[in-house]
C-alpha cells in the first residue's frame, strides 16, 4: 500500500502556477508548494487568499494552478 495517494501525487515535477496575473512554470512541484506555502504566511488581504488558493491546488496534485475561480 503506498503511503501518499496516487492521485494526490503530481504525474509530473512540471507544475504552472497564475497568480496575481503571473504566470511562472515550475520545473520542481516541492519549490512551487514551498514557495506559495511561504507567500501564503508572510502575506495579509486579498494576496494571502490568492497564494493559498494556489497553494490548495498544488496540495491536490493539479498540474496548473490558479487564484482565479472559474
């Protein structure tokens, strides 16, 4: 049985994150998680919301992530 469930792993390291209208391509998916769970703490307001809502998605192994709800 493994640890980690499949579908929570990313298929791929490649992960593109959208926020705040910037986009950036993450070859490494950890860096991407570390550097939005940083943002999400560090942060107040309307940014903090967005960083955490990329943050989520990333938790959830999307390979493209966005503050932006559709």
């Amino acid at each position: 049985m493994l640890k980690t469930p499949e579908l929570a792993m990313p298929r791929t390291n490649k992960v593109t994150t959208v926020c705040n209208g910037k986009r950036k391509v993450w070859m490494d998916y950890e860096e991407a998680k570390a550097y939005f769970l940083e943002l999400m703490m560090t942060t107040e307001g309307d940014e903090r919301d967005r960083a955490e809502c990329v943050y989520i998605q990333l938790t959830h192994g999307l390979s493209e992530c966005s503050d932006v709800d559709e």
